[in-house]
C-alpha cells in the first residue's frame, strides 16, 4: 500500500467516524426514568457533555415529585410527577401564577390523554390507579425557551405524545 493510499485510507476512516459519530450519546435516551428517543430532547438542549439528573421521583410510592435535567448546573427539563384523587383541571394549572406548573400560551390538543402545549410546556393527566391516587398528571417545562419564542410548540407536542405514554407505561396504572 502507497503512503498516499494510506492517507486516503486514514483520511476516510476519520471522517467515517466523525460523521458516524452520533450526537444521542449528548442527550440522555432515558429522562427521569423513562426510555425517549433523545431526537426528540434535542430541540430543547444545547449539545453538551455535563447532562445530569436530579430526580426525586419514586414510581412505587407514586408520591409527587419533580425531576429536572441538567445542563451543568443550568435546568433544561424540568418534570413534576403527580398523583391525585381526582381530576386535575389543566388549564387552571397552566395559567396559575406560580412557577410549578405554569405553560405560557396553553392550548389544548388532540390526542389519547388530555393534554395541553404551550409555548414553554406542556401538561397531561389520564386516570391511573395507584397508591398515590386515582389520576396522573405530567408537567413538563422547559425554563431554557424565552416565554416569547413560539417556535418550539411543535417539538413540545412531539416530545409529550411519546414521553407521556412512555411515562405510563412505568408506572403500573391499573
């Protein structure tokens, strides 16, 4: 083999591993315990290497809870788990003054669970029997997106149609 042959060689090899070189492995495949396709939490995150969890959410004893993602030490995702007795009113939970379960702009959408998408969040609840409560409900907020920005509302929605299911699927609902 001919040293120019060998640097083609090299040179492909390098650039196979660049370009094959997946960016998922930045964006965790699993958030707060449940298994999503990080193309769907990439819209939402800068690529860095620091992604960690802070997760207070415990299945078994269906107790709420949040769970937050990490970027250094900056939140990009931040969940709140809840079980209740009863039927949680969405819109009254988005459009509450407080910073828990706040979404900017809620509009509700058409799908399995209901379910509202705003322009920084989004929120669903479905009936789900547990120790923890008859209903739950899943916020989701994203503290990174300017309460302005409107062009993440489709990513949101993207991200909770599969988040949400996958989420229960976890949790054992009877």
């Amino acid at each position: 083999m001919t040293a120019r042959m060998r640097l083609t060689v090299l040179s492909l090899a390098i650039l196979a591993v660049s370009c094959g070189a997946s960016t998922d492995h930045e964006v965790p495949g699993v958030i707060c315990g449940t298994r999503i396709d990080p193309a769907l939490t990439r819209p939402f995150v800068k690529a860095a290497d620091d992604f960690h969890e802070f997760n207070r959410v415990e299945r078994s004893k269906a107790i709420t809870a949040p769970c937050v993602l990490l970027e250094g030490s900056d939140p990009v995702l931040e969940l709140r788990f809840a079980w209740d007795d009863s039927e949680t009113d969405l819109m009254y939970l988005a459009l509450d003054p407080g910073t828990i379960s706040r979404i900017t702009e809620p509009r509700s959408i058409d799908f399995t669970y209901k379910t509202i998408v705003g322009t920084d969040g989004a929120i669903s609840t479905t009936p789900c029997k547990t120790e923890g409560g008859d209903y739950f409900t899943l916020v989701v907020q994203l503290p990174q997106i300017s309460l302005m920005d409107h062009t993440h509302r489709k990513d949101i929605e993207k991200f909770m149609r599969a988040y949400f299911p996958a989420t229960l699927k976890t949790l054992g609902c009877k």
